[in-house]
C-alpha cells in the first residue's frame, strides 16, 4: 500500500488538514476511561507515524508497518520510539503492550474475514492481560456510495511544490476500489504515477465478533476520532 506515494503521504495528510494531535488528545481520552494506569502502546499499521508524534506525549510507544518507506519516515520523526517493518497478520516484535490501536481506516487493507480473525489473535498475542486494543474501521459496506461519491481531489502547494491526487471509486463485490492519479511538480521536476487501493468493506458486526472470537471483552464508541466509530477490545484478566 502507498509504494509509490509512500515519501509524498504527508503532503495531502499531516500538512493539508488532519487534525493528528486532537485525534491523539481524543484517543488518549478514551483509553484513559478505561485505566489511567496503561503505560505501553504499539500502534499497528502506523504509517509515517503522524498520531505518535502527540500519543508519545502519553504512553510510551512503538510502530509496525508493512511499508518500509514509511517506517523510515517514523524513525526520523520519533528517533525515541522503536518501529519495526512487519505485516499486521502476523509479527512478532518480542514484546506486549497496554494499548494496540490500529488507526486511519488501515484494517481495510485486510482482504477477507479469515485474515481479519488472524490480525485479532496477533494483537492478542502482543498485549497484556486487561490490555486494549482499539480499531478505527474503514467503510462499511451500506457506507460505501462510489455512485453517489466516485471522484475525489485533494491536493497540497507552496511556493516550491504542487501535488494533486485524484481518485476514482468503485465497488468489487465486498472491496472498495480506489484508482488513484498523482501529480507532483517541483521547481526542478515532475512526475506523475497510478497508484491502486483495495480495502474490505468489512460490516461492524464483523468486527465485533472477531474481537469477541479471540478472548475480548467489546464495546464500540459511534463518534471515535474522526466520525467512522471506534471498535474496543478490552483482554480479560
């Protein structure tokens, strides 16, 4: 995922509008309503590790990605945290953590219900007994609308920089289809690419039985960080 686009993903994110830091306060909020004693959290498909720049301010935390451009980005970002390259199905960092959060819609990227199943008991296997983990979903599949919605823009400049990113929407039974066009124009180059993005269209339900398959207490917070819900598993002691 965002092989080609991976050094350009903070222009139209962290420099074009997300609010990282008061999603980072809102997370920390939540967490903290179910112990003021966590104190470790792994974030898991972290990306350039934006949100950790503020959750850092809270816990003490590391990273995995999947994307190695992206972990590099994390490293200079937070030189304190440890990052570690790994796909969220299944690693192994030898160690547990209080919080496990999954953030920014990224359990999309997993292709099937069986692979869903598999990243639960992963985080199950990295977390503490009483620990949490919590799941920014992506779309469900009534939440989905390429027929109402198919185009999308964004785009981020200064003086020395243009870069847009369109993307066409569609639908491929439970995947959501992003076909992107990237544009980058500096004062000394430019370049222009596709770039492709499948995403399961998972129902909450879904969820919610995937952390209860694998040992978790669950409960769902409807507003989460930016409006698509948060799913919470709490691990019995």
């Amino acid at each position: 995922m965002y092989t080609k686009s991976s050094e350009l993903y903070d222009l139209i994110y962290a420099k074009s509008g997300k609010n990282y830091k008061d999603e980072a306060e809102k997370l920390e909020n939540i967490i903290n309503s179910y112990s003021s004693k966590y104190e470790t959290l792994l974030n898991v498909a972290c990306g350039t590790a934006e949100h950790d720049k503020f959750l850092k301010s809270y816990f003490c935390v590391d990273g995995l990605d999947i994307n190695e451009t992206f972990i590099k980005i994390a490293r200079s970002k937070n030189p304190e945290c440890n990052y570690y390259i790994g796909d969220m199905r299944e690693f192994s960092v030898g160690k547990k953590y209080d919080i496990i959060t999954c953030l920014f819609s990224s359990i999309g990227f997993l292709q099937s219900l069986n692979e869903l199943g598999q990243t639960i008991k992963t985080f199950k296997s990295h977390l503490n007994k009483g620990g949490i983990i919590l799941i920014e979903p992506f779309f469900e599949p009534s939440g989905w609308c390429p027929d109402k919605y198919p185009l999308h823009l964004k785009m981020y400049e200064d003086k020395n920089t243009k870069y847009v990113r369109l993307a066409k929407s569609s639908t491929e039974g439970r995947y959501a289809i992003m076909q992107e066009f990237h544009s980058y124009l500096t004062v000394d180059s430019y370049e222009h690419f596709e770039e492709n993005m499948r995403q399961y269209l998972f129902k909450r339900d879904e969820i919610e039985m995937a952390i209860k398959n694998n040992g978790f207490d669950y409960e769902y917070d409807k507003n989460g960080l930016i409006g698509r819900g948060l799913h919470i598993g709490i691990l019995k002691s």
